[in-house]
C-alpha cells in the first residue's frame, strides 16, 4: 500500500518548456551584457509579467547551477 503525503500550496514549476526563450534570452545577455534580464525579455517582444517573472527566475536558477 502506497502512501502519498499531499503538499500544501501551489505546485513547483509550471511545466511549460521555455528553452526556446531562454536560449534567446542568454544570447541577447551575451551581446548586450550592460542589459538586465527583465529589459531583456521586454526587448524579445513578451508582456505578460507571469511570463517575465517565470522567464527572469528560470534564467536565474539557470545561472546559479552553471
């Protein structure tokens, strides 16, 4: 018999694949170092802020384990 422990609160990661942005995103950073991570994602053509934010803290995390 299995038991499962069912967590409190929303789950982590949205599951939506962001490689395509991302990969964008390192390569605009990489010739435009002076740019922020958010101006950047602006200048890729996305307002949505769910999607900025979900951008920006992927390319973060991305950063710290490389």
């Amino acid at each position: 018999m299995t038991t499962t422990i069912s967590r409190r609160g929303r789950p982590k990661g949205s599951g939506i694949d962001d490689r395509i942005w991302l990969r964008e995103l390192s390569h605009l950073l990489r010739i435009q170092p002076d740019r922020t991570p958010t101006g950047a994602i602006k200048a890729l053509g996305v307002t949505d802020p769910s999607t900025i934010r979900r951008l920006r803290d992927k390319h973060k995390r991305l950063q710290v384990e490389a």
